[in-house]
C-alpha cells in the first residue's frame, strides 16, 4: 500500500495532485521532486507506480518479491538500490532484516519497504524539518536513508558487543562453563553475526560507487556528484560496522573454542577421578580373588592372623594409592 505521497519543491513540502502522474508533472515542472512511500505493495499496487515512473521491470519484479542482497543497479530512467535494515530484539537476543528498495529517477523518489525494520517515517520527518539538505532534491532522500540505515547498524553491533561480553562470562564462569545449553546459545549468537553480515557486506561495493571511489569512481546516474562527501561518510560507518562484524564473529570462534577446551579438559578430569577410583577397586579385588580360588595348598590358609592381616594390607595398599592419587591432583 502506499503510505505516504508528497511533493517537495526548494525544501518544502507542498501540496500536490492525488493522481501520480500529474504530481510528477508538477514536481518536474516546479524544479522540485515528488517522493511516495510503498509498504509491501501487491503486484497490482505497483502496476500502477511502475508505469507512471517507468520503472525497469527487472527492478519492479525484485521489489515486489524481496529476497535480494544490497545492490546498485542502474538502468535508462532510473537508479536502484536495495538496503538491508536490521532489528535487534532484546526479549530474545536476536537480529531480523527488512528490506528497503529506492528508486531514484528524474524528479522522483520511490520507496519500498518490506519488514518492519525500515527507519523511514523518522527520516522523512527528519529532512522535513531540514529543508536546506531536502532541498537537494532526491539524491539527499538517497543519502538520508542510506545514512540512517547503516548509522542503525552501529546501534545493533554495540547491541551485539553486549550480549558478547554477557556469553563470555557465562562461559568462562566456574558454574556455567560446563553447562549444555552453552554451545547452543554460542551457535545461535553465531547466526545471528551471519544475519547481520548478510545485511552489511554486500552494502560495501553499492555505497563505494556512490562516494566515487576506487575503481569505481565514476559518476552515478541520477545522483548529485556534490553529495560524494556525504556518501563516503556513510561508507566510513559502513566500514566500522564491517569490522565490528568481523570481530565479533571471530571472537565468537574464539569462545565457542575455549568452550570446548573447558568441556574436554573436564572430561579428562573427570576421567582421571574414574581411573583412580577403578586402580584402588582393583588392589583388593585382586588380593581377595587370590585368596578365593580355594585350593587345598595355599599359603597362610591355616594361619590363626591371616585373615586380619591381608585387611591390613589391602587397607595400607588402598591409603597409599589414595595419598598418591590425592597428590597428582588425580582425586
């Protein structure tokens, strides 16, 4: 559906024609530029806004059916980009996407937001009460967007950072180093980076050639090339946050390596205890086995002192093993 509709001419927002086709023609006509928001729209919705707009259709097709990684494609009558805004839900730890689709053409601005993760309501108010940065027309929508999706980016990874450093000391905590819901919880932190890689590296090359640089700079259609300061300090957020993210995944490497350090370290303790349990079993098994086998001829059978003294043996072998064993750290 369409959210929002409005044109904007020297900053402002002005009153326009409902029908898109002649607010295009006022916005052009007046020097200034018409911009309409779309929340999930049906195939139906967008007929009408691809055809007024003369949206590529390979572009409408990747709007309508979302699933894409951030990409910059450019085609004859229009720009596409395709952000990737992301959720952090703290009742459950976890990282969600959205997706955000802009269109950027001659004289008009177009939105497409899927999820619920697309900052564009406090964007438009935003520009709206800067109307010298809105009054640059489409290419400050663009940057507007691109710098508040990406500035929410580095709000999740501190959020990420946080919930980190709780997992650390959980691991690393003598109680809890050994539970068994530890490397589950350390694998579902780990996919929760991947999600949140999925939505940041791929923006690099896309906000690369919008700050017009590398081998990628030339200059973007339909994009103000006085805006390429702009974008490249996006790019430089952008940068921060993809480092943050590589961080944190090898950090997580890193714990999930030392919680299985623990684990087996433990299991070695604990295999040691069973070993030096079973060695001082085995003495007096031993020694009562000897005296069991009943033969007419044995040594000490008649013996009045025997029998107290193989106890006193068995009981001196079995304090023996267990000051040795006690010793070595064994029990």
């Amino acid at each position: 559906m369409i959210v929002d509709c409005a044109v904007y001419r020297d900053g402002h927002r002005v009153k326009g024609p409902g029908d898109l086709s002649d607010a295009l023609d006022q916005a052009r006509a007046g020097g200034g530029f018409v911009w309409i928001g779309l929340h999930e729209p049906s195939e139906e919705e967008f007929a009408h806004v691809s055809e007024e707009f003369r949206l590529h259709p390979l572009a409408v097709e990747d709007a309508l059916k979302a699933h894409q990684r951030p990409k910059l494609e450019v085609y004859d009558d229009s720009l596409f980009l395709v952000l990737k805004p992301v959720v952090y839900e703290p009742e459950s730890d976890t990282v969600s996407s959205g997706e955000l689709m802009v269109f950027l053409g001659e004289g008009f601005v177009v939105t497409v937001r899927h999820g619920e993760g697309a900052p564009l309501a406090a964007v438009r108010r935003r520009l709206e009460q800067e109307p010298e940065l809105l009054g640059k027309g489409p290419t400050a929508v663009l940057y507007a967007v691109s710098d508040a999706t990406v500035d929410h980016y580095l709000e999740v990874a501190a959020e990420l950072q946080n919930d980190l450093e709780e997992l650390e000391t959980e691991v690393f905590s003598p109680e809890g180093g050994g539970s068994r819901h530890i490397a589950s919880r350390i694998y579902g932190f780990k996919r929760q980076i991947l999600e949140f890689r999925r939505a940041t590296g791929p923006l690099a090359l896309p906000l690369t050639r919008l700050a017009g640089n590398g081998q990628f700079g030339g200059a973007v259609p339909f994009v103000d090339d006085r805006a390429r300061p702009f974008f490249r300090d996006v790019q430089d957020h952008l940068t921060r946050v993809n480092e943050s993210v590589e961080a944190l995944d090898r950090l997580v490497s890193d714990v999930l390596s030392a919680h299985l350090a623990q684990m087996s370290v433990r299991q070695n303790d604990d295999m040691r205890k069973i070993s030096a349990w079973a060695a001082m079993a085995a003495v007096p098994t031993m020694i009562a086995g000897v005296y069991g086998m009943n033969f007419e001829h044995m040594p000490e059978l008649r013996w009045v002192w025997s029998y107290p003294a193989v106890i006193v043996v068995m009981a001196v072998l079995e304090v023996g093993l267990y000051r040795l064993f006690k010793g070595r750290g064994w029990l």
